[in-house]
C-alpha cells in the first residue's frame, strides 16, 4: 500500500508542476535540451533485427499494387517480377511476388539500408534482397504463413539494377 501512495503523491507532484508557471518553463527546458538526444538516438540506433537476406534476386518488375500513401499508418504492397535472375539462394519458379512498404516512397526514405530505388517503375530491372521475416512490420502475410498470402517474401533492400547478370541462375519467364 505504501508503494501505490508513494506512487500516486509523485504523480500528483508532477501535475502540480505542469500546471504551475515556473513548471511549465521547467518541462519545456527539459524537452528542448532533451530533444537532439533522443532524435540522435533514434537516428543512430541501428535496425536490431534486421536479418541477413535468404534470397537475392535480380528480377524484372511487371506489376504492382497502388501506393495507398503512408503517413499516419504503413501501408504495404505486393509487387509482381518475373525474370529472374538468382544471386544468392534459390528459386525455381518464374513468378516471384514481393511486399514492399511505402511505395511511394524513395527506398532511402522508407527505412535504413532499405535500398536506393526512387520510384518502383513497372519494366524496370531491380536487385531485391528478400527475407521471410517482416522487418518492417508490413502486416502481409506470407504463402508459407497462409493459403490466402499474397506474397512470397518480403523485401530488405531494392536497388535500380540493369538486365540480369551472367553466369547467374536464371529462370525465364513464359510469357
């Protein structure tokens, strides 16, 4: 009981403080000098749970979802390649289908190491690092997760790359 009364005279302390005058100069004094702090810190802390990539692909863009326009909330869409070139991995298909968040931000927008793509542009080549972890918590859920997914991985990194690299895997599409 003398916790929760301890507890409950320092709130009622601190609120006395905020609506005080010479509180108020207090609390915006500590938020001021505190603020280049935390944005430095929020900056500088590397993604901890960013993964190694399972799947490095060079693939040709030929569809995707609208931008729906984050902001408040992240939006995520799946993208459709085909002309598949493997990197790192394997895949055997000629379809492979993608999450990617934002998109209608640049990839250096989007997150940290997220890639250097400006635009996704359909017919364009791009170098995708993929994952089946959501580290950008997307919400997407993948084949492996649930009959009804709409992707097959999620992307780490997506870069603007030119036509598939020789001596690669290579699937063909049939179209």
């Amino acid at each position: 009981m003398k916790d929760n009364r301890t507890g409950l005279l320092a709130c009622i302390a601190w609120m006395q403080l905020l609506h005080s005058q010479v509180g108020r100069y207090v609390v915006l004094a500590v938020a001021i000098m505190g603020f280049p702090f935390i944005v430095r810190s929020l900056a500088e802390t590397p993604m901890e749970e960013h993964p190694v990539a399972d799947l490095i692909v060079v693939a040709k863009l030929v569809a995707i979802e609208p931008a729906r326009g984050c902001g408040r909330f992240h939006f995520s869409e799946a993208a459709e390649y085909t002309d598949i070139t493997t990197l790192k991995g394997s895949w055997t298909t000629d379809r492979l289908r993608v999450v990617h968040g934002c998109t209608e931000l640049p990839r250096s927008q989007y997150a940290n190491g997220a890639g250097t793509l400006e635009r996704f542009t359909v017919g364009d080549y791009h170098r995708i690092e993929l994952t089946r972890y959501d580290v950008y918590k997307t919400g997407h859920r993948l084949k492996a997760e649930s009959n009804a997914s709409v992707a097959d991985y999620y992307a780490l990194r997506v870069d603007l790359t030119q036509v598939p690299v020789a001596g690669c895997t290579q699937i063909e599409s049939k179209e």
